[in-house]
C-alpha cells in the first residue's frame, strides 16, 4: 500500500516536470482589494508542489479501512422524501462535499461530485471508498449549484458535465472561463468575488463569502482563480456551505456577523493530518466546532469526510474527534451531529 502511494506519487512528480507551464488567469484583478494580487489571488498557501511531496515520503499511509466499518456511515437515500415539497428546510448529505439542499421548491447543490476519482489522473489516485448517496438520475430538478474552489474533490468535470447548461453555476471570481470552456453558456455561469451578491429570485439572495484556503488544477495556475464560502437566503432560511478552509476567527466572526445568523452550516472535518502541513487550509473538527459557533450556525452538519482518502488521518476518525469537540465546549451533540451518506435532515 506505501509503497504503491510512493510510485504514484513519483509519477504525480513526472507528470508535473513534464507539464508545459503557459496559461494565466482571466480574472480581473483590482488593486484596491487586499485579496487581490497581481495576476493570482492572495493565498496563505503557494501550493509548492515539492513540500507536498516530501511531506508524502515522510508520512505512514493511513490504516487500512475496514469495509464493515464503512458501512456503519451510509444510509440509503429516501427518495420519495427528496421527490416531495420541502415545506420546512431539508439537507441530504450525498457524499464528500456534495450536499443536496431543498426549501419552498428551491434545490441547490454544493461542490457536487458523483463520479468515482477525486483526480484527472485515475491511476494516481484510489476510489472513492463510498458511493454517492444520489446518481445523476436521482437527482431532483437543481435550480443552481454553488462550487467554492477549482480542486479536483470539489470540482469534478464529468460532474458538470452531467449537469450541464440544465442549472445556474456560481463559481469564485477567475473561474467563469474553465465552464465556458466545457461548453456551458455564459448566462449560466455567476462569478463572484467575496461579498459580492447576487439576486437569483425574488426568493433567494446567494452570497460569496471568504475562506481560508487556495486553488490549483495544474502546475501553472496556482491562485490564479479564486476560493470561498457561499451563504444562501431562501424566503428568510439562511444556510452557509463552508467549502475547504483552515482557521481564521476574525474571518468567520465577520461572516456570522455579516451574513448569520444560519439556521444550517455545512462545515468540513475531515482532511486535516498531518497538521504542520494542513492547518493553514484545512481545519480540524474542533476548529470546525469553532467555525460552528463563529458563524452563529444553529445546526451544523460535517462534511468532507469518509468518502476520499486525501490526507493522512483515518478516514473514519473525524466525527469521534467531533464528538469530543463538542463535548469539550459544552454543546450539544445533537447541534453538530455526524449524517450519514444518504441522510436527510428536515429543520423542523
Ligand atoms: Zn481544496
Ligand atoms: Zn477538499
């Protein structure tokens, strides 16, 4: 198992020294923003790829998954549920970073990715180790999705390539062109920059927001398109879809302030070891209980966690180091609790 990570990750190594290095961004950068650089966007992170890569050799492999365990996590999706009128807010977690949100005949979805690799390189990278809670077929009628970065777990295109011109994409500022690229129509394609705003009805208000974290799809494009947080407001019921993040107090305080309270926070805990490595783009779950109270989230659910096994802690780990969280801050578990993949929460 190390030794099969090792080769792929030297081929990962070969494929990036042979990769040509010509392409920029089309975002259009503004000095007066102190998030705006010249030609990239700032991040906490320059994406090396060679400390990636010694990180890898250094780190043991993550234990082995136990298959029974596995099952423990994943719940068969109610699809007459999910068919039917959301009368009160309704969230089913599909897998990874990719949440189904339903409420007064509004369904979006987050980050969604319904296909096996989180990688352009299949053979770099294992499977997903469970499946996606809805196929395309299942899926309700999407009104829009919103991606929060260019990352292949978060961005999968032959995910939206299903999707297609059938929904309205919102994307970070820099990322409009990769979708026009792959031949969706320009009118379905929202770029924002961090608060801006945008009106989708006259029912629902959907707001990019920041996070802690950074882009790369190829070795030359590092920052070069932008990352963020969403907060949507359907008719009063506001949710916020976190994304990836590290932790950053004063940056969730300003988006709990701003844009909170929520009635639903979908937060990531898991893809956080080893810490000296991911911290600055990646919280832990008791930051993520932090992010939880920051934003004025009265229910969270944890996401990003027991479907892709991209960093080195257990893949089943998260939600025990959650519970403990929890317990250590007094909240009640029921506030933060772990869904399973397939489970639909109604916010009575
Ligand atoms: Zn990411
Ligand atoms: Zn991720």
């Amino acid at each position: 198992m190390l030794f099969n990570r090792k080769i792929r990750t030297t081929a990962l190594l070969c494929l990036v020294l042979f990769a040509s290095a010509c392409s920029s961004s089309t975002a259009v950068f503004d000095p007066s923003k102190v998030h705006h650089g010249d030609g990239k966007f700032i991040s906490i992170k320059d994406g090396s790829f060679l400390s990636w890569l010694s990180m890898r050799w250094r780190e043991a492999s993550p234990p082995e998954i136990d298959p029974e365990e596995l099952k423990t996590i994943v719940s068969e999706a109610d699809l007459a549920l999910i068919e039917s009128p959301a009368e009160l807010p309704r969230v089913t977690w599909i897998g990874h970073a990719t949440v189904l949100v339903q409420y007064q005949g509004i369904n979006f979805l987050t980050d969604p990715h319904l296909t096996q690799r989180p990688f352009a390189f299949d053979f770099l990278v294992d499977e997903r180790y469970t499946q996606p809670a809805l196929s395309y077929e299942q899926l309700p009628d999407i009104d829009f999705i919103v991606i929060s970065h260019n990352h292949y777990d978060h961005l999968d295109h032959r995910t939206v390539d299903l999707l297609g011109n059938s929904v309205t994409w919102f994307v970070p500022l820099g990322l409009k062109s990769w979708f026009l690229d792959r031949d969706i129509k320009p009118e379905n394609v929202i770029e924002l920059d961090w608060w801006d705003e945008y009106r989708f009805n006259d029912k629902v208000n959907i707001t990019f927001a920041p996070s802690q974290h950074w882009s790369k799809r190829a070795p030359w494009d590092t920052n070069q398109s932008f990352w963020g947080s969403w907060a949507v407001n359907i008719g009063g019921f506001k949710s916020w879809f976190a994304g990836d993040t590290g932790y950053d107090q004063a940056m969730f305080r300003e988006i709990g302030d701003k844009l909170g309270p929520f009635r639903l926070a979908i937060i990531p805990i898991g893809g956080y070891a080893p810490r000296y490595f991911m911290s600055a783009t990646h919280i832990d779950p008791a930051e993520a209980v932090e992010v939880h109270i920051d934003v004025k989230s009265q229910q969270s659910i944890p996401m990003h966690w027991g479907t892709f096994q991209l960093t080195h802690e257990p893949l089943l780990e998260p939600p025990a180091l959650l519970r403990r969280a929890l317990d250590d801050k007094g909240i009640e578990q029921s506030e933060f609790a772990p869904a399973k993949i397939g489970q639909s929460l109604i916010l009575e």
